[in-house]
C-alpha cells in the first residue's frame, strides 16, 4: 500500500503511526506556513474594542497556539477555551493553556458548546465561515483574529509522481486538498481527519474515509 503523508515536514510522525505495518510511506507537503508577526498580531487585538470582554476563545489549529498568550490576554475572567481536535489541545497543553472543551468534528461542531459572546476565533487568515455564521445568527458578536496563512507549495515532478501513484493520500485540511486533487487517481483513497474536511473533498470523489487516529490501521487494512 503507497500512503502519501502531506502534512509539512517534521509534523507526519503521528500519523505515519497510524498506517497498517508494511506500508510503503511517503511524504509530499502540500502546503506551507506563513506565520504572522506577533507583535502586528497583538496590535490588531489590542485595537478590538472587545479587547478584555471575550467571553470564549476558538483556537481553530495547532498552529495557533504559538499566539494563545497573546488571544488569552483580551479574555474576561471565567472566559472558555474551545479547541478544534486533540492536535490542538495538545499544543495548548505546551502552553499551558487547557481546553474547557475539545471538539473532534470539525469547528462549525463547536457552535452548541458556546453560549457566551463576544467570541474570538484564533486561526488562519482563511478561516471556514460556518462557526462565525451559526454564532452571529444566535446574536453572538464574534471576531476572526488572524495569526498565519496557509500557501500551496510548489510541487516538483517527482512529487507530483508520488501523487499520481498514491493508494492512500492523508489529506489534513481543504487548502491541502485543493494541492492534490488534480494529481490523484480515481482509485485513491483520501482520507481525512473530521467532517470539515470531508465535506470538502467528497464534492470531487466518492472514496473519502473520515478520521484519523490509532483506529486508521485497521481500518486501511480492510480497504
């Protein structure tokens, strides 16, 4: 079984622990990161007018948790801390920041956990909408603050190769796969880690599995 890890380098250890013995494992970022300043990061939130008012906290990524001092600052007492998936409560964790609530299918999944406004959203500058529409329609305010971006990779002819040849592909996010759809067969499985994802990727293809984890093993092995 060819599996194609995408993720960027140094970020693929867990989930190449997840892959069915034997597989034969490659690794083709798809995407890269664009961290943004954090001293402009703190200059934009000090200038919300919330600043010291945010109810709840959505850190969306990983990736965010490199600024969650910087979110956790503009937050009343009492605040709530919500975090998308376990990669992203792990990585609060190392900041000694803990989730009051995990979610594990996808931001827009949050919205029933989060009761009290003004709502910051930590994350990506091209953030999905659908968690900000569910809390503006209940009267929630609710602001996006940026803190990196996420750009394709220029993809060499031997990656595009390793695509092409994939039996697996592990697709993390919808910019990734938006990278790799051009390059897939139609007997590739691509495989996702929640609903967000999934959502996204089977407008293009039927053979979608949904969830990562230690239970991918078997559940690759049966493919």
């Amino acid at each position: 079984m060819n599996v194609v890890l995408t993720r960027e380098f140094g970020h693929n250890a867990e989930l190449a622990s997840w892959l069915p013995v034997g597989s034969r494992v490659s690794e083709v970022p798809l995407t890269a990161t664009e961290y943004y300043d954090s001293q402009r990061v703190g200059e934009a939130l000090a200038a919300s007018a919330h600043f010291g008012d945010f109810r709840t906290l959505v850190v969306t990524s990983a990736r965010s948790a490199l600024y969650v001092k910087l979110a956790r600052a503009a937050l009343a007492a009492g605040a709530h801390v919500l975090s998308v998936g376990t990669a992203t409560a792990r990585a609060l964790d190392d900041e000694d920041c803990a989730s009051d609530v995990v979610g594990t299918a996808g931001a827009q999944d949050l919205g029933g956990d989060i009761t009290e406004g003004p709502v910051l959203l930590l994350g990506a500058a091209s953030m999905r909408s659908e968690l900000a529409n569910d809390l503006h329609s209940r009267g929630l305010d609710v602001e996006h603050l940026a803190c990196y971006a996420t750009v394709p990779t220029t993809l060499t002819s031997e990656a595009v190769a390793t695509l092409r040849a994939a039996d697996v592909v592990l697709i993390g996010a919808p910019s990734a796969w938006w990278a790799a759809r051009d390059y897939l067969s139609e007997a590739c499985w691509v495989v996702v880690p929640g609903a967000t994802t999934a959502e996204v990727v089977s407008q293009d293809r039927e053979r979608v599995l949904e969830g990562w984890g230690p239970q991918l093993a078997s559940r690759l092995s049966r493919l």
